[in-house]
C-alpha cells in the first residue's frame, strides 16, 4: 500500500468504494467499468483501480472504513452511497449471491 488515501478527494473515496463493490463477485464486468470509471480522469481511475487490485481485501475494507467519517458522515451521504453500490450491482442485469454479501456489508460498514 503506497497511495496517500488519507488525502483522497470525495469523488476518489466514492470511485474506490464503487471499484470494491464491482470486485464482489471477484470480476469487474465491464458494464460496472463503464459506471465507474467516468467519476475521475482516466489516469487518477486506472491508479485506483491497481492501488485496489494490490491490496488485500481487509486492507481495502480498512480504507474504506476509515475515511467514512470524512465522507460518508450523514444518514443521507450513506443513502447515497449505498445507491451507487447498488446501481454497480445491477449494472449487468444481475443481483448475485456475492453482491448480495456486499451489499449487507456495506450496510453494516459505512
């Protein structure tokens, strides 16, 4: 882990958040690529994209708990967020049985 994610802006945390959620059933589809990678210019997208992929899953868990005081700190910020995830989840037409998983773990850790 190399990246300053402490210094991330709101669209990074988002865009990394989105990125784990398409990694739930451990492919990115490229329906759930298309949602996410317009969020940032395509260099920043394709950094965060490797920096997630050399990670373990804990540590990209860890991450994504520790900056959500900063970005995710209101009943509404989560409500949004959670929908995001969740159109990432239906981008292919499907709910599977892993994006379920993640969908309930998202909602117990942000």
């Amino acid at each position: 882990m190399t990246e300053n994610y402490h210094n991330w802006t709101h669209d990074e945390y988002m865009t990394f958040v989105l990125i784990h959620a398409a990694f739930a059933d451990y492919q990115l589809q490229n329906e759930e690529n298309e949602l996410i990678e317009h969020i940032l210019p395509t260099e920043r997208y394709k950094n965060l994209l490797q920096f997630h992929k050399r990670n373990k899953d804990i540590e990209n868990i860890n991450i994504i708990m520790s900056l959500k005081e900063k970005y995710c700190n209101t009943k509404e910020l989560k409500e949004e967020l959670i929908n995001k995830i969740r159109s990432v989840f239906y981008s292919d037409g499907k709910f599977n049985y892993y994006e379920k998983n993640m969908d309930r773990a998202f909602n117990l850790i942000l």
